[in-house]
C-alpha cells in the first residue's frame, strides 16, 4: 500500500513518467470513459504497475488541479473495478484513495494498478475511437499507452510476466517450507454480511425442521457443524436460474458419496427457490425416500446471487448404530468435510467475474464431553481427549488459488481452534494432508 506522502506527491507535483498516467476527470456511468480508465489500467498492468491519478488536466506545460464539474459523479473503488471488468482479461482489482491538493483543497482520486500479473492483460471488447478488441496495451516514451508492436517491446513484456510467475511461484515454495500460508482475516464488513446471512439461513432450517420431533435426526439433537461461504466482489447473477446452473459447475466434481450442496432430482428434494434464495432440504420426510434420513444425510443448503453459500448437516458420528450418539468426534472427518466444502466454493467462485476472496465460516456444535477419536479405528490416540466446549466458530478468508495450491496449511490453521478444545490436542500439519490424501484417492469416499 503507498504511503500518503507518496500519493500527495503524485498530484502536488506531478510529472509525466511511464509508471503514472493523469487523467481530467472521468464519468464513469459513460461507456467512454470506462474504456479510457481501463486502456490507461491495461497499460500500467503491462507495465508492471503504477498509478492513474484523476483531475489534473493540461494546461499549458503544466498539469493542474481541476475542481471536479457538478454533472460528474463521485468516483468510487467499486467503479473503477467495474470499469476494468468491463474491458480487461484477466481481471485484475485496483485500489483508490481520495487524496486532497495541499494547495486547491480539491480531494483527486488517485488510483493504484497492480504489477503482479503473470500474463499479459488484454482487452475484452471495444470501444470506437478509444480501445479495440483483443488488444494488448502498453506504456511507451511520452508517456502514451498503445500496443506493442516491434519485437523487443513483445519481449519485454513476456519477461516481465515470466518473472512475476517466477516470484509467485518462489513465494508460494518459500512459504510452504517456512509455514507461514495462513487464513487471512476476512474483511469485517464481509465477515458481518456472511454472519448475517448464516444466522437467517439457520432460522430458515429451523422453521423447516419445527414440526419434527426434539430427537429426530433431522433436527440434529446432539449438535451439527455448519460452513458459510462468500465471494467477495463477486458480481451478482441476473436470477437465480444462473446460480443454479453454476451450482452445477461447481458440483462435476465428487470427492465424497455425500457431498455439500447436493441436488437429488427427487420431488420435494431437489432445489427450490424461497423468496430470494435457491435452497433445498434434503432431510426432508419424503414418501418414495429409499433410505430414512440420518443425522448426515439431512443436510439444508442455500445459495444467493451474490455468491453466499451456507449448509448444515449432522454429524457422522452420530448416525452409526454400533457407537453411542453425541459421544464421539471423529478425528479426521472435520479435515475432509471443511475440505471438500472449500474446494466447492472455489469451484463455484470460478464461474463469477470479479472475485478477490473467499470469506470462511465454520460452526461446530453439540462438542461438549464428546471424545476425539476414530471411529473408523484407522488412528489410535495415546490418551483420551475430551473437549469442555459445547461449541466454536472459525473464520477466515482465501482465495481461490491459495485454495488449490495450498489447501492442507490453510485448513491447518483454520481447524487448529477446533481440536485445541479437546484438551489441547494440537493439530499436525502432516494429519490434514493425510486426510486430504484419504479424500482425493477414494472418490465417493
């Protein structure tokens, strides 16, 4: 992040280099002007990054500070983003900062365009007169931004996306080996909005679930564990028949016989639609249902435009005949059902345009006086570990790469709170990439 010094330097005295492009002001609600914005993003991206700075226009030899016209609106974070949405492949995000003239008082938007990216960013449609289609945009001597068209300039370019990946690729090793892949804090207004939207998705399975009785498994009366999901700056969908058919991308994939978010086309089953949401209740008591529902077979989901996820279900444990329910947490299930329920929402955030992170809620109830152990007898542990907490909630937030290409450290530090409870049993590293290994060697597992 610049300084505020380094961004008051680039309107008190601006000049004109190839890392900063200055712009007069721009409307953003014009097609126009969102494909100026984006050329000049496109460029410095190619460039490898750099700084559009808002309302200093040329006058004379100078650039001046211009109070911003009336009938321009106010330029945000998210229009800019929109913006490059709009006209730029890959997508890339930008950050904005209002920043005031020490002298005119006026507050300019100055904008920040990452350097980071290991191709070359291209435009994805055209504008007349202003950007063309599929077209690779750079900063050249002037400064000015226009294609590259010799060989050195294509090479240059190239090299510098080469090292980028080099970089990524020698932080991502460097990080592995030294531990430090982490859950990110989410962003406090996300993790707020993901809170809110698993709290009425947890009443909404309890009004389903009312007219059950107290102890049946569909209510899950000896706890169950629940994972919400959101995608942060995810453009919405136009309805939710796009959600639905994004669901279904999201779920060509199967690691388990009863995965989350699962659809059975079987009437009173399958997906519904319920005021603004597409959800289903799977434990739902059903005539031609084959088997009767189990603790982990009654999952409720439900899925939003914006790219929400949520889902509850009961636990495993609890469903087995030949141990005694609510006494036993399994040892290595929480790794792979949080697993399985992440790399879903990293599918399912592929499909939306925009997405800068993956915001991470995971609730596990009913744990007190429960014992860690195996029900499989596949671990044995040396002393019985017995959690005094009835219940925890995890949060964090990833990306969808970090996903794929680092999923055991994240799910370790995520999960780490979970199995402290049960007198301070610490999680190994090396358990959660045998249970991932388990969950990948063994489809429907």
């Amino acid at each position: 992040m610049p300084s505020i010094e380094e961004l008051q330097l680039l309107i008190s005295e601006p000049r004109e280099e190839l890392g900063v492009e200055h712009k007069d002001w721009l409307n953003l609600k014009s097609n126009d002007h969102k494909a100026i914005l984006a050329k000049a993003a496109i460029a410095l991206a190619n460039h490898g990054g750099g700084f559009i700075v808002i309302g200093l226009a040329d006058q004379g030899p100078d650039l001046n500070s211009i109070v911003r016209p009336s009938q321009i609106p106010e330029i945000t974070q998210d229009a800019v983003n929109a913006a490059i949405r709009r006209y730029a492949t890959p997508e890339f995000h930008c950050e904005a900062y209002n920043v005031e003239h020490p002298q005119t008082k006026v507050v300019h938007p100055v904008i920040t365009v990452p350097g980071n990216l290991t191709v070359p960013v291209m435009s994805k449609r055209a504008c007349p007169s202003v950007i063309a289609q599929n077209r690779c945009y750079i900063r050249k001597p002037g400064p000015r931004s226009e294609e590259p068209l010799t060989t050195e300039e294509w090479r240059d370019l190239f090299k510098r996306c080469l090292r980028a990946n080099r970089e990524d690729l020698l932080e991502g090793i460097r990080a592995i080996v030294s531990g430090r892949i982490e859950v990110q804090n989410a962003a406090t207004n996300a993790l707020d909005e993901l809170r809110t939207y698993c709290d009425e998705a947890r009443e909404r399975w309890a009004e389903l679930t009312a007219a059950q009785s107290r102890d049946s498994p569909t209510r899950f009366p000896r706890g169950y564990y629940e994972m919400g999901f959101s995608l942060i700056g995810a453009q919405p969908t136009n309805g939710l028949f796009e959600v639905k058919d994004r669901l279904a991308v999201a779920r060509r994939i199967t690691l388990t016989g009863w995965p989350p978010f699962l659809e059975i086309p079987v009437p009173g089953l399958a997906p519904y639609i319920h005021e603004r949401y597409i959800e289903a209740w799977v434990g739902r008591p059903v005539s031609d249902r084959r088997m009767q529902p189990k603790t982990y077979t009654s999952d409720f989901w439900r899925a939003s435009s914006d790219g929400k996820l949520y889902t509850i279900r009961g636990y495993f444990e609890d469903g087995l005949e030949q141990i005694q329910q609510g006494k036993y947490f399994d040892i290595g299930l929480p790794v792979r059902r949080i697993a399985e329920g992440l790399l879903f929402a990293s599918r399912f955030a592929e499909t939306f345009d925009g997405v800068d992170g993956i915001a991470i809620q995971c609730c596990f109830t009913g744990l007190n006086g429960r014992v860690l152990t195996s029900v499989t007898a596949t671990r044995l542990l040396s002393i019985p570990r017995i959690s005094g907490t009835d219940e925890i909630n995890l949060t964090g937030q990833a990306t969808p790469q970090q996903l794929r290409d680092n999923l055991a450290e994240i799910l370790h530090r995520l999960l780490l709170p979970l199995y402290e409870r049960f007198d301070f049993f610490k999680l190994r590293l090396r358990l959660v990439e045998e249970e991932l290994a388990v969950l990948h060697s063994r489809p429907n597992n």
